[in-house]
C-alpha cells in the first residue's frame, strides 16, 4: 500500500518542474540566514538561533574565532571547522540555488596575511548587506 502510495505520487509529480516541487525559502533575515547556514553540513537550525543570539549577525558570525564559536552550545571541533572553512569560501553569485558555498577551498586561520582577512571583511559585509535588504 506504501509502495503504491510513493508511485502514484511520482506519477502525479514527474512532469512537474522542479522549482515547484522544492521548497522555497521565505524573505525574512531569519530564514535566509537559516538557508545560508544549514547548508554547512552538521549545522542545524538551533545553532542559527544560537549563532545569531551570540553574534548578533551573519558578518559576526563569519568572523567570529574559533574559540569564540566553540563556545557556543553544541559546537565542537569538527562543526566549528566546517563552519569556518565554509565562511572563508568565495559564495556563488547568481543561480543554482542562491547562497550555497563554491567548490573552491581556501584555508581559514589566524595567521592568515592582513590582505586576505580584509578581503575576507568586505565579503562578509557585502553578504550581510544583502542578507539585511
């Protein structure tokens, strides 16, 4: 009767675009930064609202040490490095999905030269700039 129930589903859904099938993020700051965030593997929704509680915004977040992150409720080694390698890649412009990191890596530490965290800065302010619009 399950199988039956997930083929007629198929069935009604498989000329169906995708856009309409997934599910779509609304514009408020809270759930854009949700989006942003769980995209990075083992964070979850509670750790946005920890995140913003403790940071206050998306631009404190990305540069926030990983001491500082680690401090925060339910964040160990490996999510504080995951979320930190994520916020020191370059983020997508346009389509596919809007907001998701690129493939490319670079490396996220604090002997980082003083041109890379200032480029790193004005990323993050451009992306907090467009997350508060």
């Amino acid at each position: 009767a399950e199988a039956a129930r997930y083929l007629e589903t198929y069935k009604v859904l498989e000329s169906k675009p995708a856009d309409l099938l997934r599910g779509r993020v609304d514009d408020d700051f809270l759930s854009r930064v949700t989006a942003t965030l769980t995209a990075v593997r083992p964070v979850n929704k509670t750790d946005v609202i920890t995140l913003l509680a403790t940071f206050g915004s998306l631009r404190d977040i990305a540069e926030a040490s990983p001491d500082d992150l680690a401090l925060c409720p339910g964040f160990g080694d490996r999510k504080v490095q995951r979320l930190l390698k994520a916020c020191s890649q370059p983020f997508r412009k346009g389509g596919g999905g809007g907001g998701g990191v690129a493939s490319s890596t670079t490396v996220h530490s604090s002997a980082a030269s003083a041109g890379a965290k200032a480029s790193q800065a004005a990323e993050s302010r451009r992306i907090s700039a467009a997350y508060s619009t």
